[in-house]
C-alpha cells in the first residue's frame, strides 16, 4: 500500500530511504536519534520519511557540501 500527500509526495519506508539516501541502515536510524537528519519520524515502530521531506534533506546536504568544496579551493588559491 502506497500512502501520498499531494504536498509531501509518497510515504518512504527505511528500505526506500536507504536505497535514496545510499546509506546503511545503522547510519540512518544513528542520524535519526542525533536529530542531524530531521525529516524522519517515527510511524509506530517504523521509521519514515514524506518523499519531499527527504528530497529537500539531500539538496540541503549537497550545497552544504559544494560551499564547503569551493571555500577550501579559495583557501587554497590563497595561500599559494
């Protein structure tokens, strides 16, 4: 059964999110209880994710990435 919210897409089950994310099993639920990934929650014992929720997590987490990549080649070009 496929659960969907017009605003928040399909419903993302731990295997969905595992292959989306490409990330073990114990990553995530440790990223859940550290609160670093807040799109997830609990559904009964099963952990969650709103398909867009998860989808803006990962933008968030790539152009975080990219600043990080382009201010250590700035640093760089600077210290030569």
């Amino acid at each position: 059964m496929t659960i969907t919210r017009k605003d928040r897409g399909e419903l993302l089950y731990l295997p969905d999110i595992m292959e989306r994310t490409r990330m073990p099993e114990g990553t995530i639920r440790s990223r859940y209880h550290s609160g670093t990934m807040p799109c997830l929650w609990k559904l009964g014992r099963r952990l969650v994710a709103w398909e867009r929720d998860l989808e803006e997590w990962l933008e968030a987490q790539r152009a975080a990435t990219t600043k990080i990549r382009a201010s250590k080649a700035e640093d760089r070009k600077v210290a030569e």
